[in-house]
C-alpha cells in the first residue's frame, strides 16, 4: 500500500496534473466556459451513441460535435484543457497497464 501512496502523491505532484487541476477551477468557476465545456461532452456523448448504433445520425453527429470542438479550441484556457486531459488520461491509461503487469506477473 505505501506504494500506491507514493505513485498517488507523485502524480500528484506532477506539474501537468497541478496544471490541469488549476485550468478545472477556473473553468468550474466560469458559467460560459464550464457551459461551453459541457455541451462538447453532451455532443460527444451523442455522436458515440450515433456511431455505436450505426445510425444514419452519426454524420451529423460527428459535424455538431466537431463544430462545437472548433468553438472550444479557440479558447486557450478549454484547448489548454483538452490537451492535459489528453496527457493525463495517456499517462493514467500506462499507470493502469503497468499496475495490471504487476499484478499479473505476481500471480504467474
């Protein structure tokens, strides 16, 4: 256990992580930009549905959603936003594997 505590507070304490926290306030705290940001997700959310369902929608879909994102990204604090949270989910996702080969190589 003392090192997951160590891994937490090491990405804790990285600076992308205190970086993206940092961004998150400020868009939590800005009613246009945390509405902005939410209706990319519910777009997102839609043009997954539509996609998954393989629906004649999805075309449309995929330009509402891609739309919105051009109208995101020309905010710096929400385009910043996205490409942390692109990093940091990578960064987890490989955190995630390498834990998951542990464990495994543990019960081999």
């Amino acid at each position: 256990m003392k090192s997951l505590d160590k891994l937490i507070d090491e990405l804790m304490d990285d600076s992308v992580i205190k970086r993206y926290k940092k961004l998150e306030k400020i868009i939590d705290n800005d009613q246009k930009l945390n509405a902005d940001y939410k209706k990319l997700l519910d777009l997102q959310k839609k043009m997954v549905i539509e996609r998954e369902k393989n629906t004649k929608g999805f075309k449309l879909a995929k330009k509402n959603y891609d739309d919105a994102k051009d109208k995101v990204m020309d905010h710096l604090i929400l385009s910043e936003y996205l490409d942390l949270l692109e990093e940091v989910n990578f960064d987890l996702d490989l955190v995630q594997k390498i834990v998951s080969q542990e464990i495994n190589t543990d019960f081999e």
